[in-house]
C-alpha cells in the first residue's frame, strides 16, 4: 500500500443499506464516517432503489473514497440474493459514475478477514470492528458496522502480500 487511501464500504440491502468511510495508511485504520441509508420500506422498489443511489452518490461526493468495496450476495438464497442484488447493483453504479474502482467480497470473507471466523454473527462483527477501528463503542446500526467491516476487510486484503491469492475468489471489478 503507498500512501493514505480512503475506501467506501458498502453492505447492500433494500430495506436499509450500510455505508463506512475507512482510511488506511499502511497498518493503521481509522473510521472516518459510517451510517445507513434506509429508504421507507413501503415505498415501491424502484423508489428504494433510487434512494439508495442517491443517498450513496451523496456520501461519494463529499468524501471523495479512492476505492469502493461491495459485500456482494450470498448464494442459494434466491429471494434475499434478488433484493441484495438489486440494491448492490445500485452500489456498483454509483462507484462507477464517480470512476472508482469496485471489490466484491462475500460476507463470508469479510468474517473471516474481520473476526478470524468465518460465521461470527453480528455482534461479533461490532465488537471486532470496535476493536479494530479503537472506537470508543460498537459502531450502530448492524448495516453501518457491516459496511465498515467490508471497508477493512478490503483495507486488511489490499495491504496483504497474499491479497492476489485470495482462496475466497474473491471477485475485483475496475469500474472505470
């Protein structure tokens, strides 16, 4: 890693999508801003959508990331992979509209790189993040510390000399 680098961490859904700002330099990671965007869930899908968009090319344009990292779907979950899907395909449109380059990773990864376990729930996520970031406390909603546990899982992948042989298969689009 050369230099200090801002990554966008995004955990998709449509009922309410979590987003972290991260800043990286070398070894040391710093939480600069994380919230949600939860649009109101009775509010037609495409209405969803469009907020989402809206709300995430907000926060692209004034913190102005360098990267983007995506929690993508889980497969064999048809109905929720549909709905995470579509809100993450708003994510991957928005970084691309500001030219940034785009991970994916599976929530799986993401445990594993955060928690050094693959199926640690959410409160472990937190408390990892917390621990990790040295936040004074959990960061809350759920979705927030999701999104900035991406953004590290990326942070933790990009800095590592074993990034590019990833047994995740994990998926990097340059969206440009």
């Amino acid at each position: 890693m050369s230099g200090p680098v801002t990554i966008l961490g995004i955990d998709p859904a449509l009922t309410c999508t979590g987003w972290g700002l991260l800043r990286a330099d070398g070894n040391s990671y710093e939480a600069l801003d994380f919230g949600t965007v939860a649009p109101p869930t009775q509010a037609p899908i495409a209405e969803r959508l469009l907020r989402i968009h809206e709300a995430l090319s907000d926060v692209i344009r004034a913190a102005h990331p360098d990267e983007v990292a995506v929690e993508d779907f889980i497969v064999g979950y048809v109905r929720a992979a549909v709905a995470v899907g579509e809100a993450r395909a708003v994510a991957l449109l928005a970084a691309a509209q500001a030219g940034l380059p785009v991970a994916l990773y599976k929530p799986l990864e993401v445990k594993q790189f955060v928690t050094s376990y693959g199926r640690g729930g959410k409160d472990q996520v937190a408390l990892m993040v917390q621990a990790l970031l040295n936040l004074d406390e959990p960061p809350t909603p759920a979705d927030a510390a999701d999104a900035l546990a991406v953004a590290l899982c990326h942070a933790l992948k990009r800095g590592s000399p074993m990034a590019a042989h990833s047994v995740f298969g994990t998926q990097h689009s340059e969206l440009r």
